[in-house]
C-alpha cells in the first residue's frame, strides 16, 4: 500500500465562492478567507444568472444595460463583495448567465481555481445548497476539491475557521489515496491531530479483532515515516454503515473537517454510490467535508 509523500505543501492560489447572496454564502465565505490567508489565495465570487427561456424566434441578446437581472444580480454582487470579511484580501467578483454548474465551470477553467468553497442552508441537505439542486453535480464533476459546509455545521464554528482535528475516510482506492495528500498536507499546515478512518462491513463478532487489526496495519501504511514530526496521525477502525461509521468518529474527535475521496459518476441511482456516501456525511456533518474526486 503506497503513502503519501509528506510535507508537500499545496497551492491553492484561487479559491472560488458560488453565491446566492444568502447566510450560507457567508458560511463559506469564513472558509475561503482562512484559505486566502494561509496560502495567499485570492477569492473569487461567482453568481449564476438564470439561463434566458428558449425561445423559437432568433433574437438578439438583451444588451447588459438594458438587462434588470443581470443589473440586479451584479447591485447584489457588489454588496456582497463589500463584506468585511473581505478586507485586505485579494478578490473578485464573477457574474455568468446559464445553469449553475455551466457558470462554475467556467469560472474554475477561466481562472485556474484550486479550490471550490460551498455554503448550504435549511435542513433538507444538499437539495437546499445555496446552488440548488446543482450542487451535487459540482462536487462530484469539479477536478478541483470541494469544500463544503453543510447545514449542521454550527455557526460558532464559522466565526473562527480552524483544523485541530483532521478526519480522513478511506475506502483504500486510488481516488482515497489522492484525497489523502489534501488530509496529510492540511493537517501539517494546522500542526492538526489526524484520523485516518476506514469503516469495515458489519463482521461477526468472532472475526471483528482480526478485521480491525488487520485494517489499522493498512492505515499505518498509508503514514509518511516522517509525519510524526508535523502532526498527530492515528488509525482508526469503525464497523458501521460507512456514512454513520464516519460521522460517528468525526462527532467524537470533535472534528474540524472531513476529507473524503469521491468517484465521479452518471446521476444517483444507488444509495451505495461512493459519492452518495459523500452526499449522506456532507448533510449531517458538524464540522465542512473537503471531497476530491478520483
């Protein structure tokens, strides 16, 4: 089982912020000014303006001046922009007309971004995300990481951003393994304590010594020699649905953020998807999930 080569410090240069304008776009804007400061990033904040309705007459395009929702969406941009939070960090404001994940995609091509910050609201989970029903597709379709604070995530928390305690979850695939760089590399960046998580399937009781034993000599493997020296890595073993068993030791190391591969794939038809996992651990998580995709 190869490890991650340690104290490779990541770059994320730009960190792009989608936005509806709402509580939860504040949420991730926390996050993404902790980011813009640890590596010197500047912050993009992008909106997407709802795609023009089809129409069977060939027009013109509406000239921007003469367009009140696009006018309406860059007045609310701007105020946006303006939020302390801001102050004294590098950032800009993007405004694109289309679906959700055509506008994000765009901003991420067009301005090298290292890193997506998501905001979500409500108690229905991602299906309230501050992006609609579209930010699954992100997640799960962004070459670049996801971070995303969910709705359990208490607003203590987002008034001063900080990793202490680092779970990763792994499935021990190729996907897992590139996450685990991100888990290895914040974690020294936040001198953090580290889990590195894998839930095993329910077992009977007579063989679960051997699967644990077994499973955390495989997780110490995945643990540079060296990574002692810039952070407190552990394995830890859970028997448990996978979402339950990773929200269960994330509640009770009190974690800071969960770092979690995620395949990417056609729309859900299976709740044992890897990226349904994602979905299920993003909804009721207390602390934001960073997913990077395989």
């Amino acid at each position: 089982m190869p490890t991650a080569q340690a104290s490779l410090r990541l770059a994320f240069k730009n960190v792009l912020v989608p936005t509806d304008f709402t509580g939860a776009s504040l949420a991730a804007l926390a996050y993404a000014r902790r980011f813009a400061a640890d590596y010197g990033a500047r912050i993009f904040v992008a909106h997407a303006v709802n795609p023009t309705p089809p129409i069977f007459v060939p027009m013109e395009p509406i000239p921007i001046d003469l367009d009140a929702e696009w006018q309406d969406a860059e007045k609310k941009l701007s105020r946006f922009l303006s939020n302390e939070a801001l102050v004294g960090t590098p950032h800009q404001g993007i405004v694109g007309r289309g679906h959700t994940w055509n506008v994000i995609h765009d901003a991420i091509l067009k301005n090298s971004i290292d890193l997506v910050v998501l905001g979500s609201h409500g108690k229905h989970g991602l299906k309230k995300l501050v992006l609609g029903s579209g930010a699954e597709v992100i997640f799960r379709q962004a070459d670049c990481p996801v971070l995303t604070v969910g709705p359990a995530v208490p607003l203590s928390n987002r008034d001063v951003v900080s990793f202490r305690h680092i779970v990763f979850a792994t499935d021990f695939s190729a996907g897992s393994l590139r996450a685990l760089f991100y888990a290895l590399s914040l974690a020294e960046e936040h001198e953090a304590n580290l889990s590195l998580l894998h839930v095993t399937p329910m077992v009977p009781l007579q063989h679960q010594e051997h699967v644990a034993n077994t499973t955390s000599q495989k997780l110490r493997e995945l643990i540079p020699r060296e990574a002692e020296d810039w952070c407190k890595p552990a394995p830890v073993v859970n028997s448990e649905f996978p979402a339950e068993g990773i929200l269960q030791v994330a509640e009770k190391h009190q974690a800071d953020l969960i770092v979690m591969g995620v395949h990417k794939s056609a729309p859900r038809t299976s709740a044992h998807l890897p990226w349904a996992i994602a979905y299920e651990v993003i909804c009721h998580a207390h602390c934001p999930v960073l997913t990077v995709r395989g």
